[in-house]
C-alpha cells in the first residue's frame, strides 16, 4: 500500500511550534532586558570613576577643585583631561545629565546626575542598581545617595 506524501504540517503540529516559540521567548525576553540594563549600569559606573579620578587628579596637580558648573557643563579647567570624550556632554547611561557640583555646607566634591523638564531623570531601580555597584545599596547613606530629585555621587571632602 503507497502512504500519500503529505506536503504540509497539520494544525496541531503549527500549535506546537509556535507554543514553543512563544515559551523560549518569553524565558529569553527578560535575560536580554536585563542583560540590556545591566550594561547600562556598568557603564555609568565606569563613567563616575573616569570622572573622579580626572577630578582628583586635577586637585592634586593644581591644589585645589576647580569651581563649581551649571548642569551638563564641565570646568573649563578640566577640558583637557577629557579631550574629545566629555562624560558631561549629553545624558548618562541611565538618563539625566552629570554636574559637579562643590557643596560649601558639607565640603562634598560631587558629581549630580539630574534630570530637568526636558531630560528624564534615571529610574528609581536604575539609581538603586548604580548604588548597589558604587556603594552600599541604600540611596538614604553612603557616597551615592538620592539628593531631593537627584542622585549625588560624593567622591572627596574639601
């Protein structure tokens, strides 16, 4: 007896492969996202340490912090430290923008991530990720801490 060649899938065999599909991607979809925030975390903190160490260098060549800036501005001071790669240029990896800041209550050199009207602010969970890399993980103590509605990065103390 000759079988008929079937040149088609059934239904069933459909229904399958795309139950399948959709299993693998919705297991995949959440590493990818999260491999994809983790990258930005990452970067941010090497950022914040390229940025302290220029800065403290420049305290110990020069003997003192260069002065304070507005937001998304570096010290004039500083350009050739970060030649054609300014960190203060633009937004940070996880959204706002960076400013030094020299703050004369407390003595803290800074650097600020801000958010304004027109720039978002980093989340609350990108700001607690950072925290957990740079410092202790709570945004109320420690070097990186939520300041109103920014997040403050201490590095040194006049």
């Amino acid at each position: 007896m000759l079988t008929k060649y079937r040149g088609a899938f059934s239904r069933f065999e459909v229904v399958v492969a795309v139950a399948t599909l959709a299993l693998l991607a919705f297991i995949a979809v959440p590493k990818f996202a999260s491999a994809e925030s983790q990258s930005r975390i990452t970067a941010c903190v090497e950022q914040l340490q390229r940025i302290e160490r220029a800065f403290e260098f420049f305290n110990a060549s020069n003997g003192y912090w260069p002065p304070d800036t507005v937001v998304g501005k570096l010290p004039p001071e500083m350009r050739s430290l970060f030649k054609d790669d300014n960190p203060f240029q633009g937004l940070t990896p996880i959204g706002g923008q960076y400013d030094y800041e020299l703050f004369e209550d407390t003595g803290a050199i800074c650097i600020v991530i801000k958010g304004s009207e027109m720039i978002e602010p980093p989340t609350l969970e990108d700001a607690m990720a950072l925290d957990a890399e740079i410092d202790d993980g709570d945004l109320r103590t420690g070097n990186f801490r939520k300041v109103g509605n920014d997040y403050a990065y201490a590095f040194a103390k006049k």
